[in-house]
C-alpha cells in the first residue's frame, strides 16, 4: 500500500472515531436532559458501555474460540493502556484545543468527585494477579463481588442532581436508539480502519514491528476508547469529559473482570499481573493528585512514567505484551 493511501485510510479511521463520539458526547448530555440525571454521572457509566462494545465483541469471539487468553488480555489491556497513555493524551488534547482557544484553560481541572472512579479502578484488581486457579469458588465469589461493586459505583455517581443540563438537548439523528446504534458501528469500523491504516503505514515504511506495537498501536487503541473524553474536553466541560475517560476504567475493573471470573475464563500471567500492579499503582497516585490539588493535568507524567517502565521492562525481558 502507498504511503498516501495509508495516510488516506488513517484519516478515515479517525473521521470516523472522531464521529461516533460527537454521537455519543450529544447522547450523554440528552440522557442528562431527559431523564434529570447528574450529566458527569452519565459520562462515568453510558458512555463507557459503549465503547466498550469493540472489546466486548472480541471477549465473546475469543471465548467462542476457546481461546481464554485472548478474552481476557482483551480486558486486562484496557486499564493499564487507560491509565498510562490515555490520560496525556486527554491533557494533549487539552493543550491543543487551549491554544486553538477552544478552551479557556490549558489544562483539566475536574471536580474531585472524579477520584471515586480512579479508586475503584485501583482497588478491586489488586487480588486479581494473586488468584491463580480460574474455576477455584472464591474466585467465583470474587467476580460476584466485583460485579455488585460495579452496580454500586453506578448508583453513587448518578446519585447527584447538581449537574444536568438544562435546555432541551436535539440529538443530530433524531432518534437516540438510532444514533447509539450508529454511533457504536462508526466507533467500530473507525477503530477497525485505524488499526488496519497504521499497521498497512508500518509496512510499507518498513518499520520494525516490535517498534510499531509499541509506539503506534497504542495511540490507535486508546483513541476510540478516549474520544467521547475527548470531546467534552474541547467543548471546556472537564469533569464530564475526564470522568467519560475514567469511568472506561471503573467499567474494566470490576463489571468485565466480575463476568470472566464468574464464567472462570481468566488467566494471571506475569506479563498481565506486571501490567495490572503498574496500573493500580499509577491509578492511586493519580487519584491522590486529583483530590489534592483538581488539577488532572498532572496525571501525565505519571502515566507516561508507568507505561515507559513497563516497556522498559517487557524490552529487558524480551517479552511484549501490549
């Protein structure tokens, strides 16, 4: 494939990620509207399930296949990669938008509220590296458990009445059934034609692959699961547009896990437990920064610091797992 065709379809992949979550950023704040809910209430839990719906898709392919590892590296990826490169790549965005002056701050300042989802991100998975027998019944306990977490955690934040949005909100597609549905196929084939442009781009530049996985496939895979976030935060709506981001990790810690681990379709290996222990670490600390000072700009380096030392650590090794 030529360079500029590969571009081309780049391009497309991210028209259509960028699409689905205009689509779905509307759907939050006409949820809020309709239903008299805490809008960064609904960013935390509604739009999180759908763009989850890609992973979710390959979680039931995989199992269908028998193939166990798959499913569940499908969602041990999702925290580690929320909490080391997407979060810069909010405040990224932040800062580009902050200089297009789109928005009046260069960086995220959220409501504190924020570090509920951080935490139950940080919590619940830190037995997981330690349970190693899959179908053993206090891991299936465990999962239950996980999964009444997750239902608590969504009545806690659409408890709050402070923040919904107060004019009619006209959704582009008319019907909200229609508009999630094609905002959940765009989010697809968006991140479908992403991957597919940067690995044909890898190719034909004849990139090292190792150096492609490590560099390149990340931002693709982070840019779906980030956009909703994405666009409250150009729109200067921090709290709903982090709290969209965080809740992505809430979702993957406790409901995803709680399933596998009823269904004893999990598997701890070293290179997921490392994964999971980075994460939880780097998820504490960026809740303590959030509940300290608001300011989630500087969540990035933290992050960026958990990922590279995980790199670091996988080139030593010479075992990669992304």
């Amino acid at each position: 494939m030529l360079p500029g065709i590969a571009f081309a379809v780049i391009a497309a992949g991210v028209l259509l990620t960028v699409l689905a979550g205009v689509l779905i950023e509307q759907l939050v704040r006409y949820i809020s509207w309709k239903f008299r809910m805490e809008t960064v209430g609904v960013a935390a839990i509604f739009a999180p399930v759908m763009t989850s719906f890609p992973e979710l898709a390959t979680y039931i392919v995989a199992l269908a296949h028998g193939e166990v590892e798959i499913a569940w590296g499908s969602i041990v990826a999702q925290p580690f990669m929320a909490s080391t490169i997407i979060y810069p790549l909010a405040v990224l965005a932040s800062l580009v938008c902050w200089a297009l002056k789109r928005r009046r701050t260069a960086v995220p300042r959220v409501d504190r509220i924020i570090a509920v989802p951080l935490l139950t991100f940080a919590a619940p998975l830190l037995p997981l590296p330690l349970t190693s027998e899959a179908a053993s019944a206090h891991a299936r306990l465990y999962g239950a458990a996980l999964l009444a977490l997750y239902f608590a955690y969504a009545r806690f934040m659409l408890r709050e009445k402070r923040g919904v949005e107060a004019a009619r909100v006209a959704l582009k597609l008319g019907n909200p059934v229609f508009q999630a549905l094609t905002a959940i196929l765009s989010l697809y084939l968006g991140c479908e034609i992403l991957v597919s442009g940067i690995k044909a781009l890898g190719e034909t530049l004849k990139v090292d692959k190792l150096a492609l996985s490590i560099v390149l496939v990340p931002i693709a895979t982070a840019l779906p699961e980030s956009i909703v976030g994405l666009v409250f935060l150009a729109r200067g709506r921090d709290s709903e547009g982090v709290s969209a981001i965080v809740g992505e990790k809430a979702l993957y810690s406790t409901f995803y896990p709680g399933v596998a681990m009823l269904l004893g379709t999990y598997s701890i290996e070293p290179a997921a437990a490392s994964a999971l222990l980075i994460a939880i670490m780097v998820s504490a600390a960026e809740a303590a920064i959030v509940v300290l000072s608001r300011n989630f700009g500087l969540t990035a380096p933290v992050g960026l610091a958990g990922y590279v030392y995980y790199i670091t650590c996988c080139l030593g090794s010479r075992h990669i797992v992304i």
